[in-house]
C-alpha cells in the first residue's frame, strides 16, 4: 500500500511556523498540547480503559510528552513503537539573582545551558522568554524579543580597533563565560532601581521573585530559508525541535487509522545537559507512561507486563546530526559523512572514538528499518558523526536501549548545531517527518 504524506512546501511551512513558536521546551510543549488536541488527542486521565485507536498523551512538568494511538495488539503483547526526540535546546539561563549593575548598566547575569561555542553569541540580537512563580504560586509567562514591535537584548563585544589582546586568546578564551551576560536597561542615574520599578509595574513581580523563575535568553527572530534556491532553513533550535516536530507530524499520520502495534512518540527536556532530572530521558517518566497505558489495557495488570512491553518495543531515536562541511574536512569521516539533500541520517552507533558510550543498533533491526523507508518511499541515508578522535555525541538512545528495546539513531542532518542559528535543509526535513511516518504506519 503507498503511504500518503503531507507536502514539502506545507510541511516547511508548519515546521517553520512551530519552531519559531516554540523556542523553549515548555513552549514547544504546550505547542505540541495545541495540535495533539486539535487532532482529537486526550490527556491519559479523561480514559479508564484504552483501546484499539484511542488517541491519548501523558505530559509531565509542563515539558516532557508521550502521545500514542492504540494499535490492534495489545502493549504488553506487542510493545509500543516509538519516534523520540528532545525539544530542550542550547542558550543562556539566568541565573537565580540575575540583576546587576556594572558602570552604570543594567545586566542579566546568565549560565550557558548546554554545549555552546561562547563567541557565537555575541552581538546577536537575542530573545527572553520563560516564567516566573510568585510566592503564592501565581505565574507569569515573559516573551520578549519576537513580537514585531518587542525591544531585544545584547552581548556586546569589543571592537577590533582595540582587540589587539583579545585576538590573541584562544577562541575558548578570550570570551569567559561569567561575561555572558546581556544588557538590559542603560539609561538613568539609577539604572537597577528603574528596572526593579519597571517589572514591578509591568509584570508585578519583585527582584525576589526572579528566585523562583526560568527565564531564558534566545536568539531573537525567526527561520529564514537560506541561499536563493531557498533551500535550507536557518532556525534556532534545529536541535532537536526538528526531529521532535517530525514524530509529532509522523504520530498524526499514524493516527488516521488505527495501527497493528500502537504508534508513539515522545518529546523530552534536558537531553542537552545529560538528560538529567525529573523531565530528563533518565527519569522514570517513560516506564511510568507505559505503566498507565497497560493498567488501562489489562483486567489484571502486573509489573512484568511493563517490562516485557518494553523488551518488546522498539524506537528511532530522533535527533539531529552533522553534515560534512567542505569548510571543514579535516573532521569528516570519509566516505561515511551525512550529506545535505539526502535525507534523513541513520547512524548505527553513537559516541565517540571506540564507540565509547556508543548506543550501537543491532544490524537485524537496521535490516527492518531500510525495508521500511524502502518501501515508504523514504530517501535516506547513513553515516556517523565525524572522524574519530575528533569528538563525538549521544542522545537518548542509550536510555531507551538499556530496557533491550531496539533503538536505531535517525534524525536530520545540520551546518552549526549548536549555534544560534543552525541550518538544515527544507528537503531532509520532510523525509524525516516521512521516515517517522512511515516507521509508525509499518
Ligand atoms: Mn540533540
Ligand atoms: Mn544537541
């Protein structure tokens, strides 16, 4: 049967329209929320009893996700299928008590969040976006940077006239990290005073509240198509929003019928530090998931019935990776280096030299997944990162694998991860979303 898949051009462009939404795990959550239940999805609580085609999410800390449609099989039978990405990206935190005040400036004292090259992040204009939770547990939700008539923040540099000395450093250096921090308010005698003034009237919080937020520096500003065959996208965030919105995209195509085996997929927060912590792919979120879909599918539910769902599951793992860059030969890995066009890339292991804490697929399961993007239609290709002893990476492969799931690496490949605007081209990230698609309806 030939699988139907939404077009380039329209995919491109609710990609484009989600990720510059979407430029935080909370908010790429509760983007995620509008379209699951514009798509009939619920919330898993509305259901006593789940079967075959019921379309249900469980969501937790306001960032983590799996959303499902219940297949024929039962789980505990026949496992689940899974597309999972994360939807955390690098950026600037603010630190608990962010105000300061240096020759008579206003700054916001910040802390990178995951692996950045610090330089890239200066003299951009940047966005602010997060929450803020008062005393009494009342919220306030911050965006400022995108909206059309919105003031932007700054890390300023120094100008080559005088940067004689700091041309000198090495790239890592010359920019330490504690002088990240972005200007915020320059004018008046009292500066700090008139700011602290400012979000009292404005947002009605106090200097003490910010102990009790998040708040987030981005890139300000939205995908571009880049080059004048337009191409490529620039975005922030690429990492991983693209691959996470592509199982999102895949999981609503899947749902039109209802599958064998249920369809899933999964979007969580933290990956870019370690996948740490209560909304992290180390958490028990996943196997508590699981948990309530069978206590909601067994007259007799058991603790064993969730791990063997799980030793009988099995994922692509939906996260991005590099593109050969002919600026930078000396880290590809010839002949095994991702190419833009080409679609999605399968990477069989990951890590780095050695294959230390590699997540390595086995080649049975490689075998079923280049049958089905075969048969979808799928143009696709494999490749590894990079050259050995040249660095490396993981995802949350490894976190899944460990329950003896399948788990095969496959996501979009990138020019700059990791930078403020990273670029993935238009054509691979529609056959992502279609590989994802047609993994779920296999
Ligand atoms: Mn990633
Ligand atoms: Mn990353």
């Amino acid at each position: 049967m030939k699988l139907e898949y939404i077009s380039k051009s329209e995919y491109c462009r609710r990609y484009m329209r989600y990720l510059g939404a979407a430029k935080t795990a909370r908010r790429s959550y509760f983007e995620s929320l509008k379209l699951l239940e514009s798509k009939g999805f619920k919330e898993i609580s509305s259901f006593k009893t789940l079967k075959p085609g019921d379309k249900v999410y469980r969501g937790y800390g306001d960032r983590t996700i799996m959303a499902a449609v219940i297949g024929k099989k039962k789980i505990s039978e026949s496992g689940i299928k899974i597309v999972g990405g994360h939807t955390d990206a690098p950026r600037l935190d603010l630190k608990p008590r962010p105000l300061y005040e240096k020759g008579g400036y206003v700054y916001f004292d910040c802390h990178i969040y995951g692996g950045i090259k610090k330089y890239q992040w200066l003299t951009l204009p940047l966005a602010l976006y997060g929450t803020i939770v008062r005393k009494d547990g009342s919220k306030v939700d911050v965006a400022i940077g995108d909206g059309s008539d919105d003031p932007v923040f700054m890390i300023s540099d120094i100008l080559p006239h005088l940067g004689k000395d700091q041309e000198k450093k090495k790239v890592n250096e010359f920019f330490p990290a504690e002088d990240l921090d972005v200007v915020c308010w320059t004018s008046g005698e009292k500066p700090l005073e008139a700011l602290k003034a400012y979000l009292k009237k404005k947002y009605k919080v106090s200097e003490e509240d910010l102990l009790s937020a998040e708040l987030e520096i981005v890139p300000a500003g939205m995908p571009r198509y880049v080059g004048l065959d337009e191409s490529l996208i620039a975005g922030y965030g690429h990492d991983d929003r693209v691959c996470s919105f592509a199982a999102l995209t895949a999981l609503l195509d899947a749902a039109q019928k209802t599958p064998e085996v249920t369809a899933s997929m999964l979007m969580c927060d933290k990956e870019e530090v370690g996948s740490m912590g209560a909304t992290g792919m180390q958490s028990s979120f996943f196997e508590n998931t699981v948990a309530e879909f069978i206590e909601r599918q067994e007259k007799n539910p058991r603790d064993i019935m969730v791990r063997r769902a799980l030793e009988k599951s099995s994922m692509l793992s939906a996260d991005v990776t590099a593109i050969a860059d002919p600026h930078f030969p000396d880290v590809d890995s010839t002949g095994n280096s991702a190419r833009f066009h080409k679609g999605p890339c399968a990477s069989k292991y990951t890590g780095g030299a050695s294959k230390g804490g590699a997540s390595d697929c086995s080649p049975e399961f490689v075998a079923k997944i280049r049958k089905i993007m075969d048969d979808g239609g799928v143009v696709w290709q494999m490749a590894e990162l990079g050259k050995m002893e040249k660095g490396g990476g993981g995802t949350i492969s490894q976190y899944m694998a460990r329950f003896g799931m399948d788990v095969l690496d496959m996501g979009t490949g990138l020019w700059n991860m990791h930078a403020p605007w990273e670029l993935a081209s238009a054509f691979d990230c529609h056959e992502t979303y279609k590989a994802y698609s047609a993994y779920l309806r296999s």
